[in-house]
C-alpha cells in the first residue's frame, strides 16, 4: 500500500462535524469558494491548508472555536473549570 504525503494532520473532528451537522463537503467548498477536491485535500490535509479567512467563515458557519477544530482538534468539548 502506497504512503500518503501529508502536508499537515487531517481534520478529522471538522470532517465528523459536517458529517453530523448533515453538510456535504460539496457544500462547504461552495460557501467557501473553492471546489470540492480542494477542499477534499484541506481535509485530508494532502493539499494545501485552510486560510485564515476560511478558518474564520467556518467557525462563524458552524459556531465553533479555531482552538478545537484547528488548533488543538485533540482537545474534548468539556473544558476544564478554572475557579
């Protein structure tokens, strides 16, 4: 089996958040204009990275944060009390 090149960590939280959400990625890569394939690649992380003007729109998109989804994709949702 051939190795992938990887030019960052796929999203693999953002991939099961559009899944979830029910959003095709042929949708997203519209809302974001861009085609699916490049967008296919972002995920994947084979292709280039998002911009920080798509980072942006996705997070106003789906009301999420950078720091979960892009960041720091390992952390849980629950975040730590800090009283």
């Amino acid at each position: 089996m051939r190795q992938v090149k990887r030019r960052h960590a796929p999203y693999t939280k953002l991939k099961a958040l559009l899944e979830e959400r029910g959003v095709s990625q042929s949708e997203l890569a519209a809302k974001l204009g861009k085609s699916p394939s490049a967008l296919n690649q972002n995920l994947n992380g084979t292709g280039g990275d998002f911009s920080l003007s798509e980072v942006r729109l996705i997070c106003s998109l789906f009301d999420i944060s950078a720091d979960e989804y892009f960041l720091y994709p390992g952390v849980s949702e629950k975040k730590p009390d800090t009283a």
